[in-house]
C-alpha cells in the first residue's frame, strides 16, 4: 500500500524542551542534518511520481524575537510555495506563540501563503496555561486565509483529569475544530494508568461532540481497537534523511535512509512491500484497504 502523506521534521533545533516529543530519541550530535535548500526540492519531486496526497510538515518552536524564529518561519514560506506550484496540500504544526508569529508575518506580507493548507494544527500542553480569547482570535484569523480545518494537538498526561474538571477541554473544543488526543510518552506509560485516563475522557459528555479525535495509537495499545491504520498510509521522514513507517518509533520501523534527495522514490517504492510496513505491537500489517 502507498503512503498517502509524508510527515516531515525537517530540524532537530527547537526552543522548547517538551517531556513528550518523540522527536528527541531521534537528536544525535554526531549525524548531519540535511540542509533546507535540499527539502526544498522535496515537493516538485513528490510530484513527478504522483506519490503521495500530502505533506505534513513540523514547525519547532523558537523564542519570539530570537534570529532563529525568521529563519524557521522564512523556510516555512518558501516551503509552501514551492508546495503552492505542483498542488501539493500541506498540514502545518507548531504551538500556539509560533502560529502566532506565522500569521503576523504573513499579514505583514499581505501574502495568502496559506492557500494550499489543508489543515493547521497546534500543539496544547496542558502544562500551560492559555488565554482562550486571544486563542479564539489567533483561529479566526487562520480560518480567515480559508485552511479548511484547524486543529490542537492534546497531549494525555497525569494532569488531564484536572483538564476535564477546569472545563478546559470544552474550552479547546470551542475554538478549534477538531481535538486529536496523543500520547505524552508513546512508550514509557503504566498501562492502567492511562487505560483510566482514556476511560474517564470517553465517558465525558464532552465526547458526545464529535469535534474529538483520540489517537488510533493510543486505542490500539489499550486494546480498544485491534490495529493502528496510521502506519498504512503515513511515512515519517525525520532531519537526518531516516524514513520509517512510524514517528514514535522511528527506528525499529525505518525503511531507508536518503544521502540525496531524489534517493526518496527509490526508498517510497520499498513501502509497498508489506514487510517493510510493520508495527512492533502489531503482526504484520498489509490489507486494510479501507484505510
């Protein structure tokens, strides 16, 4: 089975230092990352082979005002242009202060850079607090360049419960359009704990809106479903040119890795061989077609 989207980290460097990110298992010195004039040319060669419906792409966090954050964001522009030219939809994520900072430079610009967004989402950590107005504006002037959905990314942890009694989630469900519920730490969680926390959200009444989403991943660890179909129709390339089946667990998934750009057709060919596709909580996964 083809993938469907690519999920790109194109940078390890992030201003932030988040419990939860998968990414950091990932970080080495010692590994050279592949340079963003290189990513660049990864959507015209995307196209040429008709490969995939999407590009998912993640934008870390810089500290407003620092020189990395025009740098990130500048990138990001030229990223969705390129985008832009061969049609290819793009998902965007970031956090809250750096989507901020990403619509003011494109009002500055008076540029709709947006125009080929499918789908803005933005991380909320539930170790912060948020003032849900500005929040509400910073949506509405998203919406306002037409990205079809804008989404928070909730991240499940000890606190959650806390979340469900502050109203909080009924906050998020207000503003966004749909709230995806992910793990904090994929692999290293006591299962009768979070299996509790799940439980609790699902009987919520807030979860008679349908604006809620919980992960595939996490219902297939509990054993609420029998298969994560995530790793059918989604490839995770991270800053060192790896690609692999899965972004939590990048490694004991990974398919090949890319010296050059243009080595990527030959290592997307390799993802239709169902042996290569296989999730280490799953026997091997190959005919859901469905998903």
């Amino acid at each position: 089975m083809k993938p469907k989207i690519i999920s790109l980290h194109y940078t390890a460097e992030c201003g932030h230092n988040c419990p939860h990110c998968y990414l950091k298992k990932q970080i080495s010195s010692d590994k050279k990352e592949i340079s963003k004039e290189e990513w660049l040319k990864l959507p015209e060669i995307l196209s040429m082979e008709d490969y995939i419906e999407k590009i998912a792409i993640a934008v870390n966090y810089y500290p407003i005002g620092s020189l990395a954050i025009d740098k990130e964001v500048n990138f990001l522009f030229k990223f969705l242009k390129e985008c832009i030219m061969i049609n290819i939809p793009v998902d965007i994520t970031t956090d809250p202060l750096m989507a901020k900072y990403i619509i003011s430079k494109i009002n500055f610009y008076n540029d709709n850079i947006l125009e080929i967004v499918d789908v803005f989402s933005i991380s909320i950590d539930n170790n912060r607090k948020f003032d849900f107005e500005n929040l509400k504006i910073l949506i509405n002037e998203i919406k306002d360049y037409n990205v079809n959905s804008i989404n928070a990314n909730f991240l499940i942890t000890k606190e959650s419960k806390n979340w469900i009694k502050e109203g909080i989630l009924e906050n998020l469900s207000s503003v966004f359009d749909t709230v995806h519920i992910i793990f904090e730490k994929p692999f290293n969680y006591k299962r009768d704990e979070y299996y509790n926390i799940i439980e609790e959200l699902i009987s919520h009444n807030i979860f008679e809106n349908n604006s809620f989403i919980i992960d595939p991943c996490i219902l297939f660890r509990l054993g609420l479903v029998d298969f994560c179909h995530n790793t059918n129709y989604i490839i995770d390339i991270n800053p060192y040119g790896s690609i692999s089946g899965c972004a939590y667990d990048h490694f004991d998934q990974e398919i090949g890795k890319i010296k050059n750009i243009f080595d990527i057709i030959e290592i997307l060919e390799k993802t239709e061989e169902k042996k290569i596709r296989r999730c280490k909580y799953l026997e091997f996964i190959d005919s859901h077609e469905k998903y």
